[in-house]
C-alpha cells in the first residue's frame, strides 16, 4: 500500500473514532493540526509521512478523556498502523510523539525529541491560541462546568504534571497557567512567527475580559 492511501485511510479512521468527540479535540482540530504540521514542515528537514501519521493520529485517544490514562492513544496508533503495514520504526516514532506532544504542565521535561515533532507540536500549540484556541478553552471549560472566572482562584504557575492533568480551576486561569506561555516554547521559525500574532490577539482579549468584568467600558 502506498504512503498516500494509507494517510487517506488514517484520515478516515480518526474520523470515525473522533465522531462526537469535545468540539476541542475533535476531528476538525486533528485536521486543522494536520494542515499546518503540513505548511510548517514545507520549511523544516522532515519525513512528511511521519508528520502526516503523527499529526493524525495525536488525540485519537486524549487522556483527558480517558481518566488521564496516556497509554490508549499510542496503544490505538500502534494497533491502526500495524493494520496498515506500517514499518515498524515509524510506528515507534508516531507512538512517541503522541506520548511526548502535549504540555502537561509547565514543569514537564519531554523525554523524545525529533523534528517531525517539532513540526506537529508547534502545529498542535498554534491551534491553542489565537481566536480557536481561545473558543476551544471556552468550550471545555463548559463541558467540564467549570467557572469562567473566579478572581479569589489565582493562577498557578508551578504546578507539577499531575497536578496540572487534575486541575478543575476556572477557564480564566487556564490562558495565564498555559495558554500565554506557548509562544516561547514553539520549535520552529514558521511557528514562531504566526504564535507572536494569536498571542497578541489573546492579551488583547483577556484585557477586555477584566473590563467588562470590573464594569469598565
């Protein structure tokens, strides 16, 4: 089978599994990740099927909504791929970057590197900024009953990653623990460039929130 039908193939299956899934993690977020893993990677050294598999296939199973259990997303990769007669070196680097992709708190060392994953986690960072990474917040936060904002709740900026992984703190404090924190981590030049423009648009966003909140014009 040849590396185009099979990405067409990975398409559908997340597709399928991702049906109904939080309007952050669905379908429409791993295609919009894909899609710019894609235009990054036009300016990076890279094996454009890995990115192609990894930015796939990196929420087919989000521990969010598997009681923080990280082990089901590489299990489903690897099942799905080996289906589809995928080498196994590359079956292993897609297992990593789904293990190694998301932030998990601020004091979180990742443990593998490579530059498809740079790709694909700059990718998967710039869909949490800006104007979709704001409605994205938003829309967990209301699936999970969280408050928006609670100014006796401060954020907190030193949390370890099982304390990030089972915070329930308001919505508000989520932009100030992670979110603002984004656009000094991004790997790649691309991702640089287009996270300082979602980041501005964040800030001005939050400086409005305290107005209106306060009762200012």
């Amino acid at each position: 089978m040849n590396k185009e039908q099979i990405v067409q193939n990975t398409i559908e299956f997340v597709k399928g599994t991702l049906k109904g899934a939080e309007g952050g993690h669905d379908y429409f977020h791993v295609e919009r990740v894909y899609k710019n893993s894609l235009l990054i990677a036009k300016n990076e050294n890279v094996d454009v099927f890995v990115v192609s598999l990894g930015a796939l296939l990196h929420d087919i199973a989000d521990s969010k909504f598997y009681n923080g259990d990280e082990t089901v997303g590489p299990k489903k990769a690897r099942a799905f791929l080996e289906k589809e007669k995928v080498s196994e070196d590359i079956i292993v680097h897609v297992e990593n970057i789904i293990k190694n992709i998301s932030f998990k708190g601020g004091n979180f060392e990742q443990k593998f590197k490579s530059s498809e994953l740079d790709v694909i986690q700059d990718a998967d960072r710039l869909d949490a900024i800006g104007a979709i990474g704001i409605a994205r917040c938003f829309n967990y936060g209301g699936f999970k009953n969280r408050e928006l904002h609670n100014p006796e709740i401060p954020p907190n900026l030193n949390m370890t990653k099982e304390e990030y992984k089972n915070s329930t703190t308001p919505t508000i404090n989520h932009f100030y623990e992670k979110l603002l924190l984004l656009k000094d981590k991004m790997n790649t030049k691309a991702g640089k460039e287009i996270a300082e423009e979602r980041h501005q648009f964040m800030e001005v966003f939050l400086s409005q929130f305290e107005n209106e909140w306060n009762g200012f014009k």
